[in-house]
C-alpha cells in the first residue's frame, strides 16, 4: 500500500489549490506567468438523494493549460463536467471565472461566459448540416431568415486556423464519428469558448483518429484555450495532460504531474488500491474448434449487411479477440453466434454442432455462454433479483425447478454459492439486480454464464462501464474459462483489454475480418491501422506481423 | 416528401378522377366532372391541410399528436358559437384559433410539463372535446335555438373564375385560400428561420437543443400552441365555411385523416399538403359520384378515405422517418 500513498494526497480543497499553483505553468503555452485560473471549481458538492456524487471537489484551469480528469465510471467526473457546463446545479460550493464568481444556471450562461463542452454522446442533430449544428443556439438572420451562409463562411474559417477537416455544409448523419466530434469542437470555438470541457473524446475513435484529436487539442492550447479532458484511460492521459487530477467515489483524491505518474499509480490512484493492469497468464493450449464460423453474413438493424462474408475459429483452451470501432458489425456478430439475430448466409457450428435453426436456449444447453453487450436489455431481467438472474439459463431444470414449479431455496442456494465464489457485492441474494453497481451487475452475468456447462463463451464488452476492481476480477474469470478449457471468444472496443487477455486478435471493419495477429505480438498502432480500414486498402502486403484472414486462420 | 411518393399520389388522384369519368352518365360532359372533382378535392383537403400542419408543429418539436381532431372539433364549436353571438364571421375565426391554442395549451401542460404519455394526453382532448361540444351544443345551442352566423363568402379569382367548366376551382372561400398560403408561410418558417431550426433541433435531439442553451420546454409548448391555433382554424371550416351550423361530432375523424397525411407527406408542409389532396379526392369522390349518378352504393365509395388512411398508416406505401424524439419526454441532465 506505500507507493500508493506516496501517490494519494489526502488534502483539503485549500491545499490542492497551493499545489495546483506551486505545478510549473506548462512549458510551450501562451499566457506563461499568469497566474490566474480562467476557470475555477470551489468546494463543489452535488448530492443525488442519497449518493454523493461530488463531495467538496475543488478544481481549476489556466488558459493554455491540458488538464486531465481521471476516474472510474462512477467517480463523479460527469457530474463536475455538468457543473462546470451550467447542466447542473450544485447544492454547495461555487464557480469563478477569471477570478470573479459566477452562477451558472444553464448551458447558455456557460456559452456566455467562454465554456464550450463536447459531451461522450454527441450533441449533433442528425439531420442538420454541420453549419446548422453550429449555428443552432445562437443563430444569425437577416429578414426572419437564417443566414446560413455566414455561419458556413466562419466554420470554414475556423477550421482552417485550427487545422480541423469539417465541410460546413455536410449532413452530419453522414459523417465518421471522428469527423462528428470535430463538428463538436468547432461549435465551441464558434461560441467563443475559452475552456474547452471534453468528456471521454476517445471512448469512440479509433487510435489514429485519436491521435489526430490530440493534435487538434494541443493547438488548441497552444493558441491560449484551457482544456479539461476527462477520461479513465491511464495512457492517454499521460501523454497530453499538463496536469492530471484523480478522481474516486465523488471526491478529488491527488493531482500529479504526468512527469511524475506512471499507468501503475494513477490506477491506484483511481481505485484506492493497488491493481493489476495486465493479467498473468499462460500461453494457450488451444484443442479442438468450439466456434466455427464460415463466410457468414448477418443484416444489420435497418437493412444492409452488418455481417460480410466472415471466417474464423475459436478453439478450446484459447480467447481470440475481435477489434474494431463500435459499429463495423460486431454486435451483429455476436448476436448472430448466441442465436440472438438469424444469419443471412454462411455456416456456424457451435460444439461441434451446426447451428443453424437452434435457438438461444439450444445453444445455452449446449454449453454456448453469452455475456451480452447490452447488459440492461439482454444480460439481466433488472426488476428479478439477483438469485433469479443468476439462474436464468438453468431454472427450468432440476434441481431448481421440479414439475415446472419453481424451487426457491434450491435457487437461492446456487445464488449464494455464486455469490461467494464469483464475489458479487449484494446485500443478500434476494434484492432486485437494478440495485447493484455496473460491476457488480456484469459478475452476476459472468457468474450465471461461466457456471453451468461451459465448453465455448462469446462475450461482448465484458467490461464496458465497470470498475477497475472488477475489471481486473472478470479478466481474470475469462482467463481461468480458457485454461478450463472453454473456446473464448471477446468482443472489445477497448484495444488494451484485448491485448492484454486475447491469444489472438482479429480485426473486423465494415462488416469483414481485415486482419489477425497473435496477442503476443499485437501492438496498439498495428491494429489502429486495420480498424481504419488501412489493412484493407494496403492490397496484398499486410503489415508485418499480420496474416490476411483468407491465409491463415491460425497464427500462433 | 419524395418523387416516388408524390407520383404515386398524382396517379391516385389521376385514377379517381378517370374512375368517376367512365361511371358517369351520359348527359354530363367529361370537362364538367374533372372540374367538379378537382374543385370539391381542393376544398375537402382545407381541413385536413390545416390538421396536418397543426401535427406537423407539434410532431416536428417532439410532441406526438393524435388531439388534432378534439382540437378541430372544439374549435369548430368555438368559432361556431362566437360569430353567432358576435355576428362576426371573422370573429368566429379568431375564436377558433383561441380555443384551438387553449386545447393545444392543455397538451403541453400534460404532455411538456407534467410528462404525461403523449398518446394518453391526446386521447384525453379528444374524450372531452367531443363531450364537452356534444354537451353544450344540445344544453345551450339547440335549447336557446342560437342560429350561425351564415358562412365565409367565397372569394373569387379575378378571370379565372369567370371562366366556363374550370370557373369553380378558382371560388373559393377565404379558409381554403388561407390554407395554400399556410402551406408557404409554414415551410418558410420551418426551414428558413431560426425559430424552426429550433422547432426541428427540439424534436430530433433535445439534449443537444438544451445544450445549445435552447429552452426545450418553451419551444414545444409554442410549437404545440402554433399547431393548435392552426387546427383551430381548421376546425373554423366546419362551421363557418362548411355548414352554416354545429353539429356534435362533425369533424367526422378529419383529424385522424390529417394525421395520416402529415404521416404519409413526411412531416414536411407541401407533403402534408399533396397527401391531403389525395384524401380530399378519396372524399369528392364521394360526393362527385352521387351528384353524377354513378352505379355504386355510396357506403362503398364513402368507405374510400377510410380504407386509404388505414392502408397508408400500415406502412404499405413505405416508411418515412418520423422526428426522432416524437414521443419522448423530455428531462433535462
């Protein structure tokens, strides 16, 4: 526990301003030796009910100056961004801007006053051009009329000073997520904005065009503009920070410099206690084909081909990855494996059996576990408590149900026993699911599907949302199915945890399989450049370390 | 609305218009039944043009509207009463608009503020519009015998009118002229001015509205009020420009035809306008078939727009995307 706490200042508000003052003033920036904060948080508390979700947190930002806010789902950053953006209002503390207390009751007082936000989900209009985007709020006219042709004339303008590729009279439906948020970033520099508020930016893009938003913003900052980019992923935060601020259960727990932080603390930071980022495993011993997949196609929700023509292989004793920006056919594919969606071609067996025409419960009693993307919607009945949800795939079977009548304390028994082994945090196993927190919710799934006759797992963002203690407790489950000798197959939007637990990684895009690589051998920019699409145009010569999909299926 | 969809309106039209052309008896001429047709269409459609840009402004901001025909009928008793004691057919008019704003206003005080579901607030207003104008038209208009104040005189087009066969489409009355022109006035103000990019921002995606420092709740309830005023002069045809008296539950289901035609034309003002065309047409076949002895039994034909909302509300003619936020309440953070 001693490095960590080397790392966890406990300080009071009033401390962490000193030492927020006595941090160097970033080197590279405008605005060098002014000591002002442009924007600052006081003794901010916001209670939601019962739950704290800020607790006394203090905060600030100089002009030029890349701040990091780093904490686990839950910590509280959202609700400070709200603050700090006028969406809400908190019940103590106060807000300064250059130094002069303001109260900000809404999103137009913050606009008013230099703060621009990009929020996670988008705040774009579909339908509307990216200049009416822009303009929407604080529209110009002439005779009753929209200008939009002035709003078009600044978008462009901006863009070029900021070196941002936005074409003012595209429909914003029609663009790539990473184009949506340069729309976001230039809306705000339309308004005028000073402090640029980012929540989560890179939770959508792919590495490449993450690194491009980077550029963006340290031009931004360059130019005099305070950005404050919240995220919880450590590696990212150390390289564009100036200053990184932590955040845990509603409350500011340490500022570092990046300089002085290392992944390792900042995670410990985060959690409070020392975690393991990579998991400790064995190479595989893959066997026999548990999944197989052949030239299947699946549609997608409003018609088209979700699925195009996919191929491949999970073996027991292996987990094989499958990387790609959300939306290139993967929750399809997933789908499509646990019965879920009905394929339009090609072939699956599953345990050695051909799928096609069994449903899900077939495919569950066949030893088929699901963890799905969508926990509300498909992993948990919210309303049944958790002993229900933990035996959703079993509870029409003796010994917990004889003569179609349920049996109660037989099922509670299975529940308590999953409880203890799988480390669910609930009060008893008779409380309604929708109690529990996110991670704790996702191992009631993972306990439920890893538990009964597990020979092949498809599971979808295993972690999406969850805690970093969990995170590192369901790796782990994941793991110990594989050397059990379960065929695992991962679904993951978070690059780091695929190459930190796949055996092998496949790529998908657009709806194929544009590449595969050993795990041992993947490396963050390699996959980048396929789930661009970049290992597709590259006809004939995969980068090195990658074999086509049509070569080879296995790798290793 | 798109090219396919507007053909395929055009040549429904086209085929009643022949349909009543080849059934009619001899001693009409061919021109006299086309000009009739298209006169009667034009006229029919005034209601329902008015109901379905009522929707468009409500449905475009993200409040579901099925409370158009409550709205026309309350509105049509309203205007109806008022220029009977007024003697003022301009007056009745105004009434109208008033009483349909009011309705409209009771919708988003349910449906914005207190979140009611919009379906269940829409079918309130149409319980107690058909309650409360049934009530009042026998208790106070037929018990104190109140006589109309007569109807809209028609206007007519300088020449045109005075033409032989085609004369008739160009009489008519002041409501269904102001309706050609709503349907301008309405596309301008949605497309082209900044408080209909507001209208369109709330009723797609109202968190980005709210975040653009949009009020969401104001634009919708003068959204919802705009539609209401304009189903108010909607419901102002039944009894100023129609018939010359109230009658409970006059408006017939108009509002729910309107509501199909705003479906049908996409939500946009000039495709709620051709959809209500093609039911107006639907309709004057009715009337047309009668005043020119066609050999069908009129419960055949009558039944036509009925059958055509059903098959278009069906989705047989394709889908359009309603405003994505249709429905939904909105609660801020």
């Amino acid at each position: 526990m001693s490095p960590i706490e080397s790392h966890e200042r406990t300080t009071t508000p009033n401390d962490l301003r000193q030492s927020a003052r006595s941090a160097p003033i970033p080197s590279g920036t405008r605005g060098t030796g002014d000591p002002t904060f442009l924007l600052e948080a006081r003794h901010l508390t916001k209670r939601y009910g019962p739950v704290i979700a800020n607790r006394d947190v203090s905060f600030a930002v100089r002009p030029g100056e890349i701040v990091a806010l780093l904490g686990e789902n839950g910590a509280g950053k959202s609700t400070l961004m709200n603050v700090l953006y006028g969406m809400t209002v908190p019940d103590a503390g106060e807000l300064a801007i250059d130094g002069k207390v303001v109260r900000l009751r809404s999103p137009r007082d913050a606009l008013a006053r230099g703060i621009g936000m990009v929020h996670q989900h988008f705040m774009l209009v579909p339908p509307f051009t990216v200049a009416e985007n822009v303009a929407l709020g604080n529209e110009p006219s002439r005779r009753g009329a929209i200008d939009i042709a002035t709003v078009e004339a600044r978008v462009a303008s901006l863009a070029s000073r900021f070196g941002i590729d936005v074409d003012p009279r595209a429909i914003v439906r029609d663009l790539s997520v990473g184009q949506q948020q340069r729309v976001e970033i230039v809306k705000a520099l339309d308004r005028g904005a000073r402090v640029l508020i980012l929540d989560e930016p890179t939770a959508v893009l792919t590495p490449q065009e993450a690194e491009g938003l980077f550029r963006v913003l340290r031009g931004l900052a360059a130019d005099g503009t305070a950005i404050v980019f919240i995220s919880h992923k450590l590696g990212e935060v150390l390289s564009l920070a100036h200053r990184i601020v932590v955040m845990r259960r509603g409350a500011v727990v340490g500022e570092v410099l990046p300089e002085d932080a290392t992944a390792e603390s900042l995670a410990a930071m985060m959690v409070g206690r020392e975690v393991m980022l990579r998991v400790d495993k064995s190479p595989s011993t893959p066997t026999e084909d548990r999944i197989v997949v052949r030239d299947l196609r699946v549609a997608g929700d409003h018609g088209g081909v979700a699925v195009d023509g996919v191929s491949f292989a999970v073996r027991a004793g292996e987990i094989v990855g499958i990387a790609g920006v959300q939306g290139n056919g993967q929750t399809e594919l997933v789908e499509a494996i646990s019965g879920l969606r009905p394929t339009a071609g090609g072939t699956l067996s599953l345990v050695g059996v051909e799928a096609h025409g069994l449903d899900v419960r077939a495919r569950s009693m066949a030893g088929l576990a699901h963890v799905p993307e969508d926990r509300q919607r498909h992993g948990l009945v919210l309303p049944f408590s958790v002993a229900d949800n933990l035996v959703l795939n079993r509870y029409h079977l003796p010994p917990l149900a004889q003569r179609g009548v349920r049996q109660a304390r037989a099922i509670v028994a299975v529940a308590r026993d999953l409880v203890a082994r799988f480390d669910i945090r609930t009060p008893s196993p008779e409380v309604p699911v929708q109690a529990l927190s996110g991670g704790n919710k996702q191992k009631v799934i993972i306990a439920r599907e890893l538990s009964h006759g597990l020979r092949a797992l498809v599971a979808a963002q295993p972690t999406r949302g969850v805690d970093v203690g969990s995170i590192e407790f369901i790796h782990r489950s994941l793991v110990d199915a594989r050397d059990a000798g379960a065929a695992v197959l991962v679904v993951s939007a978070e690059l780091d945890e695929l190459l930190s637990i796949a055996d092998r990684i496949l790529v998908m895009y657009r709806g194929r399989i544009v590449g595969e690589v050993p795990g041992s051998e993947a490396t963050r920019e390699g996959i980048g450049l396929f789930m661009a699409g970049g290992g597709g145009a590259t006809q004939g010569s995969p980068p090195a370390g990658f074999a086509r999909e049509d070569d080879v299926h296995y790798v290793n | 609305m798109t090219r396919g969809r507007f053909l395929f309106v055009l040549a429904c039209i086209g085929a009643l218009v022949a349909a009543v052309e080849t059934l009619r008896s001899p001693d009409v001429s061919a021109a006299v039944v086309a000009a009739s047709m298209l006169a009667t269409t034009l006229r029919f459609a005034t209601p329902l043009t008015l109901g379905a840009l009522a929707g468009m402004f409500c449905e475009r901001s993200g409040v579901a509207n099925i409370a158009i025909e409550g709205m026309m009928l309350s509105a049509a008793f309203g205007a109806f009463i008022v220029a009977a004691m007024t003697r003022s057919l301009a007056a009745g008019v105004v009434a109208g608009m008033v009483v349909g704003a009011t309705m409209a206003l009771l919708h988003a005080w349910l449906s914005v503020t207190l979140r009611v579901d919009q379906i269940v607030s829409g079918t309130v207003i149409n319980i107690m519009a058909a309650g409360v104008t049934g009530f009042l038209s026998t208790e106070v208009v037929r018990r104190k015998a109140i006589e109309g104040a007569g109807l809209l005189p028609a206007w007519r087009v300088p020449v045109l009118s005075d033409l032989p066969v085609v004369g008739p489409i160009f009489q008519q009355q002041p409501i269904a002229w102001a309706t050609l022109a709503l349907v301008i006035g309405a596309h301008f103000v949605l497309f082209r001015t900044v408080w209909g990019l507001r209208v369109r921002a709330v009723g797609e995606l109202p968190r980005a509205a709210h975040a653009a420092g949009i009020s969401v709740q104001q634009t919708r309830y003068a959204a919802v009020m705009v539609g209401g005023a304009i189903a108010g002069i909607g419901g102002a045809y039944f009894t100023l420009e129609a018939v010359p008296v109230f009658e409970p539950m006059m408006t017939n289901g108009r509002g729910f035809i309107a509501l199909a035609a705003l479906i049908f034309g996409g939500w946009t003002p000039a495709g709620a306008w051709v959809a209500s065309l093609l039911f107006a047409a639907a309709n004057a076949l009715h009337i047309n078939a009668q005043q020119f002895g066609i050999p069908v039994p009129s419960q055949i034909v009558g039944m036509f727009p009925y059958v055509l909302t059903i098959v278009i509300l069906a989705g047989a003619i394709g889908r359009v995307t309603p405003p994505a936020a249709v429905g939904q309440p909105y609660v801020p953070d």
